[in-house]
C-alpha cells in the first residue's frame, strides 16, 4: 500500500494576491489555475523541486474560513519550507521584503528563521544541518 499527502489546503483571501505573494516571493511555481465556476478555481502552487506536496489554495468561501485566513494553524508554525541553501534564500526573501518574525539560528536540527505569509501564517525557513538532510 502507498499513500501520500498530495496538497494542503490554504484558505486565502483572494487567488490573485495569493499567487503573486507565493510565486514573487518566494519563487513558488504556479502548477495548476483552474475555473471551477464564477467564484472558485483550483489553484495548485509550489516551491521549486517539490516532487510530494503542493499547496491548494482556497477562497475563503464564508465568514467562519475568512476569519481563518492567517491563522489556520492557531498562531503555530504551519508549514516548513526545507532549502538546499538558507542564505541564499533568506537573503532573497528579505530583499523582496519578506517578514521575518523570529532570525535566523542555528539549531541542532538545522538552520532556521520563522516568516509570516501575506495573511500572517507562520513559516519555517529550514536548511537541515547534514544528518537531517535525507528529509529535504
């Protein structure tokens, strides 16, 4: 038996802002851009390379997910973008003005800082030191 996380759900406020923050940002690739009906599209976006996992954005379609945009996670990190190169891309993310909350340090598991999306979700920034490197 095989299984996989194919895509995590992101309520967003609106797709077009979305898909701007995610591929100017931070170079996601936008995988998938499909009318559904008048009010909702299948948005599938990525990092570079990611081979597993995507993310689906989603229009929040009530006041109950609007009042989860940004904070699906309950103020935690929610999702872990791994690096080959931590410099490279904090320095990146940091010129296109990217929010970083927390800096960068060194942990026992790897490089990380923690960023906020365009709506405030909670982001790792994570290059795993060379034991961890098998997981990226």
């Amino acid at each position: 038996m095989k299984q996989r996380i194919a895509h995590i759900a992101l309520v967003v406020k609106d797709y077009d802002e979305a898909i701007a923050f995610y591929t100017k940002k931070l170079d996601f690739e936008l995988l998938e851009d499909t009318k559904i009906d008048s009010l909702k599209r299948w948005v599938v976006i990525a990092p570079p390379g990611a081979k597993e996992c995507c993310l689906l954005l989603a229009k929040a379609a009530n006041e109950k997910q609007l009042a989860s945009v940004g904070n699906q996670s309950g103020g935690r990190v929610f999702l872990f973008l791994f690096t080959d190169n931590f410099w490279r891309d904090y320095d990146k993310m940091i010129e296109r003005k990217v929010n970083f909350v927390r800096p960068p340090k060194q942990e026992p598991y790897g490089m990380v800082a923690v960023f906020e999306d365009l709506y405030g979700n909670l982001w790792d920034l994570l290059e795993p030191n060379e034991q961890n490197k098998g997981v990226i």
